[in-house]
C-alpha cells in the first residue's frame, strides 16, 4: 500500500526528501495521473517535499540485448492544474 496514497519509496538527497511512486513503462500515464489526483501530493510538493515517478521497461534495438531503463520524471506543482 502507497504512502500517502502515491508513494512506494522515500530517499534523501541533500536537504530534499523525495517521494518516488515506481512501475512498469507501460504504466507511467496512469501513475502520473494517480499522483496528480491525490489529495496529499500537492501538499507533499508544497511542503518543500519532491516527488518522482520512475517507470522501468527493457530496451534495445532489434537483435540487440535488451537493458532495463528507467524513465524519471519529476512531478511539480504546475502538474497538478
């Protein structure tokens, strides 16, 4: 279960605490939607708090070793409109 409803870890970095919601690629609209309609986040973001989503998905071209990569982006308050 989320904390908060939309976040899966907690790390510090620097003076930042970050919350990080993680899922599969193919998922990361729907988690970017998840997070903007949860009540706490903005306040999460408000409160001087980050939050990232991470979504993992293989890639490599074609005959190519496939690699796990992760796709980060950052949720900010002009997200949330």
């Amino acid at each position: 279960q989320d904390l908060f409803g939309f976040i899966d870890m907690l790390a510090l970095r620097g003076p930042n605490t970050i919350g990080i919601q993680v899922t599969s690629g193919t998922n990361h609209a729907k988690r970017k939607a998840k997070i903007v309609a949860a009540p706490r986040a903005l306040a999460w973001i408000k409160a001087g708090n980050l939050i990232e989503l991470h979504s993992w998905s293989k890639t490599g071209g074609r005959g190519k070793r496939k690699l796990w990569t992760c796709r980060k982006e950052e949720i900010v308050e002009s997200d949330f409109n």
